[in-house]
C-alpha cells in the first residue's frame, strides 16, 4: 500500500490504522519538495521513483483538507495509480450494512450506522458518529468529533469542522463549508458557509472558492 502525501498533518493517524490493522506500507510517495513528516525516511520516495518502482500500484491520499485531496487525487490517478479500498481504523464501528468508497479513511474511534453510504475519497476524523441512512458523497472532510443524526446527507467536497452536530434529515450542499461547533438544523446550500448555534448561512463568494480550490 502506497501513502500519498508525505507532510499531511493525517498522515501519522494513517500509519498507525496501518499498524493497527497489520497492513503494510510499501511507501510514503513525496508530492512536493518539502521534507516529509511523521514517518521513517527510510519509507519516503519521490513520485518518479513510485512511478518506476510501483507501477500500476494503489493507495490513497493523506490530505485532510478537500481541495488539496482532489488536487492530489487527480495527481497520482493521472500517473497510473489507482485508490486502495477504503482504510478502516480497527477502532472505529462501522455496520456491515455501511459502504465506504475507495480511498477513504475512518479514523480511530469514529462509529458509523446502519444502511449509511461514504463516497470515493472521504476523511472522517476521530470520534465521529454517522447515523443510519446517511449519505456522503465523494471528496468530503469530516472532523472530529462531528455528530450526523440519520438520514443526512453531505454534498461532494463538502467540509465540516470538529464538534459539528448535524440534525436528522439536513442536507448539506456541495462544497459547504461548516464551521467548527455548529449545530445544523435546515439545508445548507451548495457553496455556503454555515456558523453558529444554531446555524446561520452566508454564501462563499465565487472568487473565495476558486482560491480554496487551489489551496495545499
């Protein structure tokens, strides 16, 4: 298995759901110039030398913010490299009637319900409960110890910060932003930003998003 961004603050938390589940890590693939975090150099490589030396390979990105994951996604797919099926943390409780797509990460300690489905290239941070009947699309990012009642549902690239509670039957938009503390009792449309206590709504501005987009 192959682990792809060498200095996301995540990365530490991958290799020890690695270690937890026995599973080995072939390498840690350097996306940028900046030394690699977290990890032994002696696993760190150059995506040239995981071209050469892995070819065909798969494994699965370790950036936690959305933006730079689909940048890195569409990175390595492009140099023939497929998404490993999701990393599950052998902490976390997931229902046998759950699907979690590939590429996707469970953290330590996170619980998810019955009949729920997780999209290609979700993070969910440590401590999160998912209720049943929850449906989360691709490229999302949840934080820790984020609370989703049942029946929600998260739009692509949506992003949720620590501590959100999201009230049954919301739906969050694609590429929302809901800041950390929240609590969510209406939809949040598609690329708004929602605070507060309970929630209010702003827009992110067509140029704020843009910049996001192209944040590392």
């Amino acid at each position: 298995m192959l682990l792809f961004g060498a200095r996301a603050p995540l990365l530490g938390d991958y290799v020890e759901s690695c270690r937890r589940l026995e599973r080995a890590i072939d390498a840690v693939v350097r996306l940028d110039a900046h030394p690699a975090r977290f990890v032994p150099k002696s696993l760190v490589i150059d995506l040239d030398d995981a071209v050469r030396s892995f070819p065909g390979g798969a494994g699965i990105v370790c950036a936690f913010e959305t933006p730079r994951r689909r940048q890195l996604a569409d990175l390595v797919a492009g140099h023939g490299f497929e998404a490993t099926a999701a990393l599950v943390d052998p902490t976390a409780i997931v229902a046998s009637s759950t699907g979690i797509g590939a590429g996707s990460f469970v953290n330590a300690g996170a619980i998810v319900g019955a009949f729920s489905r997780l999209g290609t290239h979700v993070v969910v941070n440590r401590g999160t409960t998912i209720g049943h009947h929850v449906l989360i699309d691709d490229f999302v990012s949840i934080g820790p110890g984020t609370h989703l009642t049942g029946q929600v549902q998260i739009g692509v690239g949506a992003s949720l910060g620590a501590g959100v509670v999201v009230l049954p039957g919301v739906r969050i938009g694609e590429g929302a932003v809901v800041a950390a503390g929240a609590v969510v009792r209406r939809n949040v449309p598609d690329r708004h930003l929602a605070f507060g206590h309970p929630a209010r709504l702003r827009p992110i501005g067509r140029r704020r998003f843009m910049d996001t987009e192209g944040q590392e």
